[in-house]
C-alpha cells in the first residue's frame, strides 16, 4: 500500500499550481484540481466586502464616469431595461447576485484592463463568478440594445449626405467605413490564424459611423490575419449593398485604400507620384472626413478599455464583449455623454496588417469617385 501523501504538501501544490496558471485557470478548475488532490473545498475564502452596499451608493453621476465610463443615469436606464433578463432561479449555494451588482461587474469589466479575478475582488466574487455575469449580461445587453445600431433608411441618408456635405464639401455620402483590430491575450483554442503581421493575436472589427460618430453598421468575429477587404466581402453590408435597395443610388460610403470601389463605396486615388490637382485636393477632403471614423473608433477604445485587450479565450464571448462595446458607444452619443475626455488617439491597433487592396476595382467605382470629384466644391 503507498503511504499516505502528507495534506500540507498537497494543498501548497495545489496554490502553487493554480498560481502558475492564473491567467488561463477559472476557479471551477481550482476547486476540482484542489479535489483530485484531496484537499477538499476551501473554505471561508477571504473577500472584499461593502463596495455595493456602503461604497457605490455615495457615487455621484461623475464618479461613474470615471469608474463605470457611463453616467449614473446611463446605468440607471439600461438597469431597467435589463433587469428583468438579469434575474434567474436561486438554486442554492451562495447568496443571489443581483441585477444591479451584475451590471456593475459588467460595465468594471468593459471600463477597465483588470483581470476578472482583479474584477471580482471589488465585489467580492470568484473568478468564476465573473465569468458567468458577464455571459449573462452580455446577453441581455445585445437583446435589448442592439436596436441602437441600425442602418440609416432613405430619409436619414439624405440628411447624413447633406451634414457631411456642409462639413467637408463633398456630396452624396452616408457613412465612412473602417476597421481596428482588438488586440488578444491568446490565440483562440490556439488557432493561429488570430496572429497578424505584427505578430499579435487579435480580432477585427469592422464599423459604418455617421457625421455624429453614430455606429451605423458593425460586424466582428473575422481572426486578425484575414485582409480588410476580404472580411467587407463576407459581411452582411457588402451583401445588401451589392443587392441594392440598401444605400441610395447615387450615394457612397467612404473606405481607406485597402478597400475596392464599388459604385457604392469609394477610396482615395493611389497616390503613384502623378497624381493631378484635382486628385491631391480629392484625397486631402475625403482623409478629412475619415477622421470620424477614426474618431469613432478612438472613443470606443479609450472609453471602454477592455476593447484595448480582450483576455477572455472563448470567441463567442469576445464577439459578444466587442458588440456590447458598439452599443454602449451608441448609447453614450444618443444620450449626450461626453466623448473628448475619453478619446484614445495613441492606439497601434487600427491598420496593423496594412495590406493594399487586393480586389478588382468596379468599373461603376471608378466612375462613381470621379463624378464625386467632380463635385467637389
């Protein structure tokens, strides 16, 4: 019979372990590793206490711009439009968290770049714990406010051409497209494909803004090495916008020179050196306009930080936290938030694959780019 193992060295094997493993561990895997080595459920672990109940009710609205990156309203009006979808049954065990301290974990976890252990420890949870609110929340965040992204109809393109006319002198366009890359702590069930030319696991993201930085269109899930170009042919815009009925005739949406003209979508001429004038004049007007959608996504990443670096491995839930990511963007310009103080002017990850087209340019395109020169005033 072998001797019995001393339980002092199997729980500090256990800690050692764990800690070794932190980033990629949940706690679930801690208390069944803990089992298997006979160490039992740990109890009475220590936690942070009175955050909710004595600390955030002294918040004032300003305090939760700064912690929570929305307002206390913000957080007030997507309480009680959640908050029926943030309740479940109680099936024993710890205390029930409620809807209320789930959207605080969710909207720490979308302001921040702490782990979720680090999340956790400010509300006195496990790691675990975090992860199952954030899927929950997530959830009902996209059902309820998705509705916040939608494309424009006839109507508002017209006064989107016309606002964008009025700023920046060129006609007929309703939206300035471009995609960033959200950096990622790991490589998705260790696919490689999430690995761009800079050598970093990311994932893309690719939005539509409006004159107001409004996000008209987004679609992500795309691994970081795919071209730009190749992740506009598969979303939903190219489809409808090549159907037609999708975008005025007549009308176009802006991209950078990693795209292909569409009679639809129009980028800057390449600039070969021979460039004339009046190309030179088109490409500085229509880089000016640009600067929304770089704008656009500059808040999106300075005000909701965790879209700086996503440490969470499961694409489903990246998906979800880059989509939640959009919508609180949206809800933050319909609600009148301020945008400047969060800006984010200094991030690497919006080109860095930096590929030229590598699609055929539509015949229709080219016209269509040198009528809107022709416009210009």
């Amino acid at each position: 019979m072998a001797a019995p193992i001393n339980q002092r060295y199997l729980m500090l094997l256990g800690t050692y372990l764990c800690e070794l493993l932190d980033d990629d561990i949940d706690d679930a895997y801690y208390l069944l590793l803990q089992k298997i080595i006979g160490h039992g459920r740990r109890q009475n672990v220590p936690r942070i206490s009175g955050y909710i109940e004595e600390t955030l009710p002294r918040f004032l609205s300003e305090d939760y711009r700064t912690h929570f990156r929305v307002s206390k309203e913000m957080y007030e009006k997507m309480l009680a439009e959640i908050m029926d979808s943030l309740t479940f049954v109680h099936r024993g065990g710890h205390d029930q968290i409620t809807p209320a301290k789930q959207l605080f974990v969710f909207l720490c976890y979308m302001a921040n770049t702490e782990s979720m252990r680090e999340i956790g420890q400010y509300f006195g949870i496990g790691k675990s714990t975090v992860h199952i609110t954030l899927e929950r929340v997530t959830e009902a965040v996209i059902d309820h406010f998705l509705k916040v992204i939608k494309w424009p109809d006839f109507p508002t393109q017209l006064q989107i051409a016309q606002d964008i006319h009025l700023r920046y002198g060129l006609p007929d366009i309703v939206g300035y497209l471009d995609g960033t890359h959200i950096r990622l702590s790991g490589c998705p069930k260790g696919d490689k494909d999430y690995i761009n030319r800079k050598s970093y696991p990311s994932i893309q993201l690719q939005v539509v803004v409006d004159q107001d930085l409004l996000i008209t269109n987004c679609y992500t899930g795309w691994a970081g090495c795919a071209h730009d170009a190749r992740v506009l042919r598969n979303s939903s815009l190219y489809e409808k916008a090549e159907a037609g009925g999708y975008i005025i005739p007549g009308k176009v949406i802006v991209a950078d020179s990693a795209y292909p003209l569409k009679d639809w979508l129009v980028t800057p001429f390449k600039d070969n050196g021979h460039l004339n004038h009046n190309q030179r004049r088109f490409n500085r007007i229509l880089s000016s306009g640009r600067q929304i959608v770089e704008r656009a996504i500059g808040h999106l990443k300075g005000r909701f930080r965790r879209l700086q670096e996503i440490i969470v491995h499961e694409p489903r839930l990246i998906v979800s936290l880059i989509t939640c990511g959009c919508i609180m963007h949206n809800l933050c310009i319909l609600s009148h938030e301020n945008l400047d103080t969060y800006m984010n002017y200094d991030d690497d990850n919006n080109h860095p694959n930096n590929f030229p087209n590598i699609f055929q340019n539509d015949v229709g395109g080219v016209a269509r780019r040198q009528i809107l020169m022709n416009a210009m005033n």
